[in-house]
C-alpha cells in the first residue's frame, strides 16, 4: 500500500483514500513564525482504483469584486474551480504544511461530485447563467466576518463568502470529515494538525 506525500504515515488502497487540507503558510522548513501566517488552501486526494494509483489537486480561484471598497474583508467572486491529476503541478504541495485523513472512497466520490458541480456553476456564472458562487477574505466563520454581518445585514455576499479554507472544509465535510466549520485558516503547527 502507498504512502500519501503529504503525511508519509497515511496508507491507502482502493478501499480507503487519503484526503488531505494544505496550506501555503510555509514549506515544513519553514519558520514557525511563516508557518503561522495565512496561506492558499487546497485539498489533496490519493487514492487506487482499477489497481492504479491516483492524486489529484481541488482549489479555488477568486476575483473580487470591481466596486468592493474592502480593504479588510476583500469581496467578490469565485472564478475558477481548478482540478488537477499532473503529478508534477500536485507534488509541490508536499513541501507544504497539511493534515491528512482516511476517507471510504464513496464519500469521496461525493466530494468530487461537488467540487464538479462548482466548477460546472462557476463556469456557468462566468456567462450568466448561474449565480456565482461567492467569495471573501475573511470566512463566513471568521470573528469579525460575523461582526460585519451583524453590523450590516445588507451585503449577502458577508453572510455567504468563503475563502479557500472555508471552501475546503465545506467538501472535506462531504467527505465526512468535519463539519466545515472549524477555524477559517488552519493553525498549522509543527505537528502538522489542523485543529
């Protein structure tokens, strides 16, 4: 059984996969002062199927918003869903601090459907014929992102946006881990642990 390059003491086979959450805060060489600094987010899958290995790379791409006047919790919207299977452009994010889980590769599945479906509505919003999907610094769940959302209950896209971590949470949940709600940016410790 293979070993994931993200945490070389997860295993998987065909009937367990290993889903893992990276964030560019830092290489493991790094520092721990730039390791604790906010990063990009993204989800790593490996997995066997039909007795081939597999590893592919989920994560979002934002733009914000023309007339967002923001500067702390930058609006807008996300415009691309990008899935990637290049070994070579996945393998760079094992120099990255991430934490890995065991999945039952159905749930999986489930989550590769809908990070598919949010690349099929982000694509359709791009030419109007679907509501985009919205994005913002600060995750739906972040402190002053709920303060924001109290203070003015006017602008949805506070109530709605997530960020790259947010996003990555929400299909990891699918996935049957978590509950998308833990921290909107990891604190990733030498240790490697998301919580």
């Amino acid at each position: 059984m293979p070993n994931s390059i993200i945490n070389s003491g997860f295993i998987f086979d065909d009937e367990t996969w290993a889903l893992s959450i990276v964030n560019t805060c830092g290489s493991r060489d790094s520092s721990p002062k730039l390791r604790s600094l906010p990063g990009h987010s993204a989800l790593i899958l490996e997995g066997v199927e039909n007795n081939r290995e597999f590893i592919f790379k989920y994560d979002i791409q934002f733009q914000p918003y023309e007339n967002d006047d923001s500067s702390l919790n930058t609006k807008g919207q996300i415009i691309e869903v990008r899935i990637s299977n290049n070994p070579d452009r996945v393998n760079i994010w094992s120099n990255y601090p991430g934490t890995t889980y065991n999945v039952h590769p159905a749930r999986a599945r489930e989550m590769i459907d809908s990070i598919e479906n949010d690349q099929q509505q982000v694509r359709d919003s791009l030419v109007g014929l679907a509501e985009p999907i919205e994005y913002q610094l600060l995750d739906r769940t972040h402190l002053l992102a709920r303060l924001f959302n109290w203070w003015n209950s006017e602008t949805p896209q506070i109530r709605n946006g997530r960020n790259c971590t947010g996003w990555c949470l929400d299909k990891m949940a699918i996935a049957g881990v978590g509950d998308g709600n833990a921290k909107a940016k990891p604190v990733l410790r030498s240790s490697w642990s998301l919580w």
